[in-house]
C-alpha cells in the first residue's frame, strides 16, 4: 500500500493533468490490482479479528486459536484477498482519452466487454469490500459491549452465588447458636426449678417431723 498505492495515487492525481498515468502500461494493472488487493486485506483482517475476539468474550471455556489455525487463517485472508481481486488485473489497460483541452492523453481504467459485467463486479467488491465486513463487524462488536456491559460476566455471577451461599450458612450457624444457648438456658431454669422443688420439699418434710416430735413430747 505504501510503496504502490499512495505514491503513485497521489502524483497521478494531484501532479498530473487530469489524471494522466506516466508509468506505462505494464504499472496500470499492477497498481489497480495491488491497491485492491489492500482494500481486501485490510476488510477480511479486522474480520477475522473480530471473530477471535467475539469467541473468546461470548464463549470464554473454548479452547484458544492454535499457532497452526492462526497460520491456516492468515493464509486463507491472503488468497481470498489475491483471487477476488484478479479481474482487475486482467481488464486494467492504458486507454487514450483527450483531457479537458482536447489533448489525447493516457488513462490507467478498467476496460470490460460490456458495462453490466462492470456494474456487477462492482457491485460484488462494495458487498465484499463493504457491506459484508460491516456487518459481521457490527454484529460483533455490539454482542461484546452487551456482554460487557449490560450482562454480567460468569465468574461474577458465581461469585455473588458464593457470597449469598456464604451469607446463609452464617445465618444457619448464627440460628443454632441461638437455639442452642436457648435450650442452655431453659434445661438451666428447669434445673433451677427442681432444686427449688427439692428444697421446698425437704422443708416441708422437715417441718412434718418437727410437728412430729413435738405431738410425741406433749403426750
């Protein structure tokens, strides 16, 4: 791209009469074709980046891309990006055509047989160059930032699972604590209870033998 394209590009444009090509015939083809080709990598790329990307946030527990995968990846971009652009090649030619003083000068252009195979070409590049990146890029990306920021991610959901486990054991064990000290406390009163018991009844069986021995001394 910065070798082929932009220089050549900016001086057929900018520094020439009507865009004038000056660098022969055999150059037409290789620029157009190369500045194509560019278009495609760059699209078919940040594709495939948002795909690894989109795998790795919404499914987390599958296994990463491999080193081989990747490569197999890499290449695929390339030769899709080298074959869709081939028409091109072919049809870029030199073409003569007077500029705005009526002076015959040269053109890098495509020439096609007929123009609807033109437009129909042309149409195939905007939806493969355009229409296609764009929507699996916005499709993507938009499930990302939903997951991100709307959704809550699985480790914090099973975190606030761990927490409110945790929170009702306390309660559980904070529970029979209190039951526990209750029961404590009623078997204590009951104790209590009884040893009163005790005491009012050995009282009251040493009263019965006090009254007892005095009936017996007053006989």
């Amino acid at each position: 791209m910065s070798v082929l394209c932009v220089p050549l590009t900016f001086i057929t444009s900018v520094l020439r009469v009507d865009n004038d090509w000056p660098f022969g015939a055999f150059m037409c083809p290789v620029v157009l074709y190369a500045q194509s080709v560019s278009v495609f990598l760059s699209a078919f790329t940040l594709v495939a980046i948002s795909l690894d990307r989109y795998i790795a946030i919404i499914y987390p527990l599958r296994p990463r891309m491999t080193t081989r995968q990747a490569a197999l990846v890499i290449a695929l971009i390339w030769m899709l990006s080298m074959a869709v652009p081939l028409p091109i090649a072919l049809m870029s030619r030199i073409v003569l055509r007077r500029d705005s003083y009526g002076v015959l000068r040269d053109r890098c252009d495509e020439v096609w047989p007929a123009d609807e195979q033109r437009y129909i070409y042309s149409l195939a590049l905007m939806v493969l160059q355009y229409f296609l990146p764009l929507s699996v890029l916005s499709f993507t990306y938009s499930r990302i930032g939903i997951v991100i920021w709307v959704k809550r991610p699985p480790g914090e959901a099973e975190s606030n699972r761990d927490q409110r486990m945790a929170a009702s054991k306390r309660k559980v064990s904070v529970s029979s604590r209190m039951a526990a000290s209750k029961r404590k406390v009623s078997e204590s009163s009951r104790m209590a209870a009884s040893k009163r018991k005790v005491s009012v009844s050995s009282r009251m069986a040493a009263y019965k033998r006090k009254v007892s021995a005095s009936s017996r001394l007053a006989a």
